[in-house]
C-alpha cells in the first residue's frame, strides 16, 4: 500500500485545490437549485457533462422485511 498527503498528490496530477473547490461549489450551486427530492447524479462517460435526475422517492428503497427474510432461507440452505 503506498499513500500520499493530499496537497503532494494534487501537485503530482499538476491539480490546482482552487479549481477542485470551483467544482464543488458548481455542483452545490446546481443541487440547491432544485426542488427537495430525491436525484440521481449520471456522469457522461464519453463527455465532460453531469446530469442530475429527478427520481420518484421511493426509488432504490427496498423492503426490508423481504431482505431480512432472504437472508435466513439462505442460511437455512
């Protein structure tokens, strides 16, 4: 395992902490622009573009009765 502080890695990769605190405060700015919810952030993996999607508020919830009972079947087998 090799580690790095921060600041050394960031001048490694020719990184300006300046820009990266830019694109925090962009993607801050976006998210407070919309209406209280539940979003889904996509990046572009073939451009530099982010998307943020609105997504119903049950979305990625999962029962948790039904995947605790899951879990004891599979213990049982």
């Amino acid at each position: 395992m090799l580690g790095y502080k921060p600041r050394e890695f960031a001048s490694q990769m020719n990184l300006n902490l300046n820009n990266g605190w830019a694109i925090v405060r962009t993607f801050v700015d976006m998210v407070m622009r919309e209406d209280d919810g539940k979003y889904v952030l996509v990046k572009d993996p073939n451009k530099p573009t982010i998307r943020l999607y609105q997504v119903p508020a049950d979305t990625f919830e999962e029962d948790e009765d039904a995947g605790h009972e899951m879990g004891i079947d599979e213990q049982d087998e």
